[in-house]
C-alpha cells in the first residue's frame, strides 16, 4: 500500500493558524505514507497535477488531502484520481479547515495538534478502504404517472413530447381532476375548462401517452428500472371508440343518482357522460346504478344507441405494465366542513362550500340555475385550515385568492350584491395575487377581519345570520346573508393515502406527500424513482401544480435519458456466511431494501445506504460498502491512539446529509467549540453500532455524540428511532460497567442550528471534564458487558 | 384621539406573568376573534376575549381593570374552539388571579345576607371578589 498526503495551506486559510509543515512531518511518519506535500492550493489545477503526477512516479494507489471540507471539494479529488487512473473513492479528506483552523484560530496550537490527528485519522481510514467500482443500472423510458388532474396532465404531455412512454391512470372515468370543475382561475380569471380542454385532447391524442382511465393501480414491487405494476381497468360497458356522446341513453335510463361532478346538487342518469368536457369523451355505465347488467334487468339504453356503442359484456380488465420511473399527482380533497358542525353545513341550506359554488357558476353560465345566489353575500376563510381543533395546522395557500376571485366574479355579474369576505390573515402571496387583491377591493367587496365563531340560521326566511368580531374595530358586527360560502381548505385525497400506503411514500406532519429534500429536492420522494407533482405534495394553485409537473417530468427525464444511471456507491452488503436468515434487519431497514431468500438479500437500487440495518445483526454480517466498519473503527482508533493522561477526546459522529454540513458552518462562521471535539463522517448516525461506541469508550474515548438529519429533512425516514434504540443500548451498558452513561447522547440537527450544535459540543466536553477520564479498569469491563438486546 | 402605548420592559413583564400563571402561550393567539362570538357574555364585556388576549400580548396592564375579566362566565366554549388551541379560560383566570394576589376582599361575607344571593352565585362571588 502506497499513500500520499497533501497538505494545503489554502492561502493562508489554513497555514495562518496551522502549522501546516509540521503536519506535514507528522503525516510522513504514517504507515504507509510514502509522499507528503505541503501545497498552497491543493483544488488548483498545480495542486491537482502533483497527485496526478505523484500517482504516477511513486505507483501512489491512495491520497489523503488534509485541506477544507469533503463536501466543499470531495468531487474535486475524485475527478482527480479517476484522471490518474484510481478508483474515486481512493481518496479521503482531512477537513483541516473547518474542523480545525477556523473554529480554534484562537489557539493555533490546538489547531495544529487537532489537525495532526484529523490526518492520522484520514489516513487510517484509507488504509482500510477498499477500491469500490461505480455500478451503473440500465434503465429505460416507460413511465407511470398516477392521477389524471392538471398535475398529471401537464408531466404526462412533458415526458411525452421528450419521447417517453406514458402510461396515465386515472381512477375516475375522465381526466381533468378539480380543475375541470373550477368556472374561472385567478388571477388572470381565464375560464377553467377553455384553457384545460386542450391540454386534455392532446393527452387522448398524444401517441406516447396511453391513457387508462376508469383505472386503479392495484400493486407495485420492484424499483426504479424496474417497478412491476399491475392495474385493473374498470368495465366501463360504453364501448369509448364508438359512443358519440349523442346522450340519446341518457333520455331512457330510468336511473338518476347524484352527479358527483357538480358535487350531488344535481343528479345524473346510470349511464352518463361524466363532464361535458369529459375526456375520453363517452359515456360510461355506472354499475352500482344500473338496475342490473348480470343478468341485465332494463336494457333500454342499448336499445336507443345508434352508435351501437353499448356492451353489458364489458369485463375488468388487468394490465402489467414494466415500468422505470413514476410520477405521482394524486391531489386533493376539499376539507369536509361537516366536521365543523358550528357552521351548520349540511344543516342549513345557505352555507354551502366554495367548490359547490364554482359548479354553480359554470352551470349558471351554461343556462342552468342550479339555485338562486342572492345579493348578500359572505365567505368565511380558513375552514379546516389553520385550526388546531381539527387537527390541520397549515395554510391551504389558494382559499384567500379563490374566495377574492368567486366575490370578483358575482359582484361584477351583480354590482348590487354585497360581498363580505370574513379572514383573519389574507395571503395573497403570489404573482399578480396582491393586484388582484386590490382589484376586488376596487369592485366594493369588504375585507373584514375576524372569522365567526357560529353561524345561525334565521328560521323564519333560512338567511344565516353571521355574528363576527372586525377584529380592527374591536365590534362585534351581526348581519343577515342570503349565502355563506365556506371557503374549505386542501387535505389529501383519499387516492393519495392510498398510494402513499402502496408505494411506502412517506408524508409530512401534514398528510401530505413528503418530498426528498424541501429546498433541493422538492419534487423526488424519499424512493429513488419515485416523483411527486402538484397537491398531492402539499396545497398549491394551478401555476404552482404545473410548475411542479413539469419539474418532476424534468427530474424523471435526467434519470432515463441516458439509458442508463449512477448509482450512489454507498449501499449495503451482506456477508453470505455469517448471515443465518434470521431477518432482524428487515425491521431496520427504513425503505425496505432487505429481502429474505434463505440469507438476506439487499436490493441495491432500493437501498439508500444508511447502514440502519447493520447494528441490527446479531451475527454482524451487514456493512456499507463505503464507510465501512473497518474503515469507522480505524478513524476511532486514530482519534484516540495518541490520547495523554488527562486529554479529552470527544467523539461526534455526524450524518453527511445535517450534522456534517452543520458542522462545517459553525468553522465557516469561526465559532468556537472545543477543540476536544472530534467529528467522524458517517452517512447516517444509524450505521454507528453500540459496539463501535462501547469500542471507542474502550479505547478510550470520554464521549460520544451522534447527530442525525430531523425526521422532517432526512433521506432516511425513521433511522431516528434505530439511533435512540443504539444510543440506549449503550448507556445500559456503560451503566452496568459504573460509567456515566450521560456521556453518550444524540440529537437530530438541520442545517442551520449553529448555536445547538456549539453547545452541544462544549457540553458533552464539560461532561468529561467535570467526570475525568474513565479509570481504565472499568474501560476494560466494557470488554466483557453484553450489549443487551 | 389615538391612545400610544410606549412598549416598555415592564410590558413585556407583564405579558410572562400572565403566561406563567395560565401555563397558556398567548403570543400563539393570531386574533381570528374566534372567541368573541363564541362568548355568550361577549356583548357585555368592556373588552372582548380576542381584545384580552391582544392586550396581554403587549403587555397592555389596564386590562386587569377590565370588567370583562369578571364577566367570564368560565364556560370554555373559546377554549374548544380557538384555532390555536389556547385555553382562554385559563387566561382570564390567570387575570383575576392578579387582582385577587392582592388581596382585598371585594365581598364581605358578613354584610351578605345568606338568602339574598342563589347558593352557587354565593359560591361563584366568594371565588371571584375575595383574595
Ligand atoms: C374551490 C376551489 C377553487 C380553486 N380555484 C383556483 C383558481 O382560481 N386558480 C388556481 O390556480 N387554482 C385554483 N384552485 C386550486 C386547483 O384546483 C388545484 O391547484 C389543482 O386542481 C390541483 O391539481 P392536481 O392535479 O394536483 O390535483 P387534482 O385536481 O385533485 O387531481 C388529482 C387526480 O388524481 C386522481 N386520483 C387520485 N387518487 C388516485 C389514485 N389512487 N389512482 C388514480 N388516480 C387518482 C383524481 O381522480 C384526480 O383526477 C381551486 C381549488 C378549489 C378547491
Ligand atoms: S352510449 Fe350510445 S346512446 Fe349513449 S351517448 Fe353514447 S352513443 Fe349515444
Ligand atoms: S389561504 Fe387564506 S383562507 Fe386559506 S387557509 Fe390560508 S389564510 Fe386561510
Ligand atoms: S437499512 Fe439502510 S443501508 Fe441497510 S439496506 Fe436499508 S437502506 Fe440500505
Ligand atoms: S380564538 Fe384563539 S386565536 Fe382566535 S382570537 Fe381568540 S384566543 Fe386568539
């Protein structure tokens, strides 16, 4: 084995604090070590060449760079060794800057003497690393967009026109979602069914989108490249290529039920065309209306279609579909204002929601007068939204704006009505939102401010009567409407819980989907593969929902295109001999990569190489491919070999993902820490085994910490658990043996919180501070306590 | 006229007291007035529920003097449905416990004579005006 070592000086960055030539002599002296260089920009093409040329004239097979961050520069190597001929990972960085020169500039000292460790520690790692091959999947252009409203429309017609196949399901009989139902959008207030009907005929026509609609999506295995996903496509008993759409069915079906499209106000036959602008555009028999198809009670409708469209044989039919990326645009539910009886939905015949009151503005548009409107007029804001009381904590974003929209569109058909829109905070947030805003103030609508606690019903004429503090004026205002508009927020739609339990998609606090990343990664989920569009991911307007489309079709387009993909060297692996089939570590396993086939088996697309499963084998069988557990427990060892009586070495293993970054802002931002404070690189604080921790306090470690992504912005969902579970393990054991099992903790970070992670820093340093070092003899019964399980 | 209220540190004083007493967290009320015409003793406050807890939020001490602190009828129909979950209730009594720490006795039991007031009034006005 053959290492170089490079220490830069980042121009001063580094060498005004560290005394970069004496790491420089420490790092000769390393086992293995057989070039050193103290160089003033290593990530400069000079810097860059001299590993390139060491590599070369010293059969150099591994590197160690002491300089700033991994995550500031690691690409950089990378590239570096691949150009002289190494595998990428044939490198490891020594973060002598943020680590050590910026947080301890006061007391260049320690710098220097931490940086030597940081090297040691690098280098040790090294050693122990094993050249790691980029494995690289095929994958190829089929793709599942699920749900059929403006969200899948828009990322269906994006990948279709780039080439992709696109396999549509939709649950209901047409597409179009809720915006087919909406009269017009703000803020531009274009009719909503004008703009949509285009974009749906193309979706019918476009040859790469194969729409399956009146579909469910009844399984999904496998993954990315690879998902496997079996639909059943309803009878429709309507033959699609043929009906004409004539309605001439419809004047002879003796069945009328309400129509779910204009949300039961109005009724429909058993055999219907969903929408006028239904797409495909033909009807369908409703099974559980239809007075009977087996054995067949009425036959009427066959009897009049000319078209001779009708088929009572019609049967489910099932597809398999291989499939290599999925986009999901499941969408929303409007809030169910039942569950805010004080309203009296349901109960009084005024108050009706504000998506009823759309499907009576486009039906009133076309001739139909569903019910009268009347001149007075108040919408009531926030109705399942920000209330505690029912559990729904967020804003629904769009209620402000379509309330300002439906009071602009009646006041302007009517300007004697008097429109009162009852809010406690508007959001009009969005591009032309604020104008639009004005613009409905203009028309004579009046803002007030303060929602009602109740609302009664006159029972003489049924008006209600809303009683509501203008919260500005301090009174208490009471007046008589002829129409209370419940202006109802966003939950999940029930289609979206439904694939979010398929798929094992997890959600927010919210119920909605949960995205990758919420800055970086808005549109991938947490399952590589899998992208998210529109509401199903969170309340959003139309803008927004197509501008998410278009980025998950985007996002779903840079994996497939090349025909192939890298994937993260960082996976799992199983040690065939040692592992009994005991499945213990499909428990742990928070994406479900392990599969049982006698031994376990990971699959490693699928894993996210978290290394959670590893402390779950009893028989240690599982490691990560890169940061391994050889290579951990050599870094533990560097860190505390050239430990003196007295000396502090605490010990805070930080995810690369919150707690690395975190770390690396504080240096950035020079706050100081002590500088007893050793921080260990690990994908994940899950990989980080109590026997390693019991290790490290053996060998002589005064603390230990593990830092961890929150739940809410990790890749990794629930390795917070596997950590408490870890983390207790030992305090029992450090317990058992008479050490104080205060000096193990753990925390979950995100990246911001630079006070939290300096305190916690300094505190777990006062622990060992204030309890010393731990006497060797009951270090060394930490050899013999079972780690209880 | 337009009152100005000069936000010093005793306001802010004000406003921890009156949050350690409830154990509430009045700065989470977003004044929706919710609790106003949830209140059925609203119309006869000075001040109404929504406009306590504003003046608490800035540290506004004459609400103590208020005579709507008294009129809460303890009912607890804001706390059920204040969007925010805060427990208002908990609030105006954390209010009157301030007058009533001082200790003066509103009510002199002597003077009162047993039939003239319903025994829960009795009861209710013994809690309420004596420290
Ligand atoms: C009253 C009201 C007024 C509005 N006004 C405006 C406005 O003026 N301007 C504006 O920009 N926005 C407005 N919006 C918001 C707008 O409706 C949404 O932004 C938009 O419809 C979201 O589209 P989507 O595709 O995400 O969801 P959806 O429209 O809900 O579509 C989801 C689709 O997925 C299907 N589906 C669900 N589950 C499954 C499953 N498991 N399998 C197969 N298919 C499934 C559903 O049947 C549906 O067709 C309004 C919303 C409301 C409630
Ligand atoms: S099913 Fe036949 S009768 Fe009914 S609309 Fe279609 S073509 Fe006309
Ligand atoms: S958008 Fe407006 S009405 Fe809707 S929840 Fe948010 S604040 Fe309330
Ligand atoms: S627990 Fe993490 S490392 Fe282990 S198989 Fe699952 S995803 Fe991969
Ligand atoms: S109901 Fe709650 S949030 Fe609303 S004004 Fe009253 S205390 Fe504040």
């Amino acid at each position: 084995m053959r290492i170089g070592v490079y220490v830069c000086h980042c121009g001063g960055n580094i060498s005004d604090i560290v005394d970069v030539d004496e790491v420089a002599q420490f790092a000769s002296h390393l086992p293995d070590v057989v070039v050193v260089r103290s160089i003033s920009h290593m990530c400069s093409e000079s810097g860059q060449k001299a590993i390139v040329d060491d590599v070369g004239e010293y059969r150099l097979d591994r590197v160690v760079v002491a300089a700033c961050s991994p995550q500031f520069q690691g690409t950089t190597f990378e590239k570096t060794l691949l150009k002289a001929g190494l595998k990428p990972n044939m490198v490891e960085m020594a973060n002598i800057r943020e680590q050590s020169a910026w947080p301890h500039y006061e007391m260049p000292e320690k710098a220097t003497e931490k940086a030597k460790v940081l090297t040691a520690m690098a280098v040790e790692k090294i050693r122990r690393a094993k050249p790691v091959e980029r494995e690289s999947m095929k994958i190829g252009k089929n793709v599942l967009v699920i749900g059929g409203g403006i969200a899948g429309i828009q990322a269906s017609l994006d990948l279709a026109n780039a080439g992709f196949n696109v396999f549509l399901v939709e649950k209901s009989p047409t597409i179009g979602g809720h915006m087919a139902q909406l009269s017009r959008t703000f803020p531009t207030e274009d009719c909503a069914s004008c703009i949509l009907t285009p974009k749906m005929a193309d979706v019918a026509e476009h040859p790469n989108i194969h729409l399956l609609t009146y579909s469910e999506i009844l399984e999904v295995s496998g993954s990315v490249g690879n998902f496997k996903v079996r639909i059943k496509m309803k009878p429709r008993y309507v033959d699609e290529s043929r009906c004409t759409a004539c309605r001439e069915c419809e004047k002879v079906c003796p069945v009328s039920v309400p129509d779910e499209f204009n949300l039961g106000m109005t009724k429909r036959k058993a055999i219907y065309l969903p929408s006028s602008i239904a797409t495909p555009h033909s009807h369908v028999i409703d099974a559980d209306a239809c007075l009977g198809i087996v054995p067949l009670r009425c036959g009427l409708c066959e009897q009049v279609c000319e078209a001779n469209a009708i088929n009572y044989d019609d049967m489910p039919k099932y597809i398999n579909l291989d499939i290599d990326t999925i986009i999901v645009a499941t969408g929303f539910d409007i809030f169910n204002a039942k569950l805010k009886p004080q309203y009296g939905y349901g109960k009084f015949q005024n108050v009706i929601t504000a998506l009823e009151l759309e499907r009576m503005i486009v039906e009133a548009a076309e001739g139909h007068i569903i019910r009268p409107i009347g001149k007075d007029i108040a919408f009531i804001q926030c109705v399942g939204s920000r209330d505690k009381q029912v559990g729904n904590l967020y804003c629904s974003r769009i209620c402000c704006m379509y309330a300002t929209k439906l009071a602009s569109l009646l006041k302007r058909a009517d300007p004697s009505r008097d429109i009162y829109i009852f809010y406690t905070d508007l959001r009009a947030y969005g591009k032309g939102f604020e104008e639009y805003y004005r613009n409905a103030q203009n028309l004579g609508i009046k803002f007030i401010r303060g929602r009602p606690g109740e609302l009664m019903e006159n029972p003489e004429n049924k008006k209600v009567i809303v009683r509501v503090e203008d919260t500005l004026t301090r009174k208490i205002i009471e007046k008589e409407f002829d129409l209370v508009v419940l202006s109802v927020g966003l939950v999940p739609s029930k289609g979206t819980i439904e694939i979010a339990e398929m798929l094992k998609l997890p959600r927010s606090s919210d119920g909605f989907l949960k995205e990758a990343h919420p800055k970086f990664r808005p549109v991938d989920t947490p399952i590589e593969g899998i992208f998210v569009a529109g509401t199903a991911q969170g309340p959003k307007d139309i803008p927004d929902t197509v501008a998410q489309a278009s980025a998950a079709a985007a996002r779903a387009i840079t994996l497939m295109n090349k025909g192939e993909f890298e994937m993260s060297p960082i996976k799992a692996i199983i040690d065939e001999e040692k592992c009994d089939g005991c499945g213990e570590c499909i428990k742990h396993c928070p994406v479900d990569a392990i599969k049982m086939n006698g031994k376990a088996k990971i699959n490693i697309p699928i894993c996210k190489g978290c290394g959670a499963c590893i402390s779950s084998c009893p028989r240690d069988a599982i490691d990560l491919k890169i940061f391994s557990n050889d290579e951990i427990m050599a870094e533990i060892e560097a860190a505390l070999k050239d430990k003196k009586a007295g000396e502090k070495r605490i010990l805070i293993f930080a995810d690369n993902i919150c707690t690395y970054t975190l770390a690396d802002g504080v240096g950035t931002a020079k706050m100081r820490y002590s500088s007893d404070a050793f921080i260990i690189r690990v994908p994940s604080s899950s990989r980080v085994t109590p026997k390693m921790m019991l290790k490290a306090f053996e060998m002589g470690a005064d603390g230990i910490f593990l830092g961890e992504c929150e739940e809410a912005v990790s890749p990794y969902p629930k390795t917070l658990k596997v950590i408490e579970e870890n983390v207790k393990k030992v305090k029992d054991a450090l317990s058992k043996a008479g050490i104080e099992p205060d000096r193990v903790q753990y925390s979950p970070f995100v990246t911001v919180m630079f006070p939290k992670f300096v305190n916690i820093a300094n505190k777990m340093a006062e622990i060992a501070n204030k309890y010393g070092n731990i006497p060797e003899e009951k270090r060394k019964k930490l050899n013999i306590v079972e780690v209880v399980e | 006229m337009t009152e100005v209220i000069h936000i010093e540190k005793k306001n802010v004083k004000f406003l921890q007291k009156v949050v350690e007493l409830s154990g509430e967290e009045v700065t989470m009320c977003e004044q929706c007035g919710i609790c106003t015409t949830s209140c059925p003793m609203a119309e006869e406050m000075d001040v109404s529920p929504a406009g306590i807890m504003r003046a608490v939020q800035i540290g506004d001490e004459s609400v103590v003097e208020s005579k709507a602190i008294w009129f809460c009828a303890s009912c607890f129909t804001c706390t059920v449905r204040c969007p925010r979950g805060i427990d208002l209730a908990k609030v105006t009594e954390a209010l009157r416990q301030l007058t009533l720490r001082k200790n003066v006795d509103h009510i002199d039991l002597d003077e009162v004579k047993k039939e003239s007031l319903p025994a829960i009034a009795l009861v209710s006005a013994l809690r309420k005006f004596t420290g």
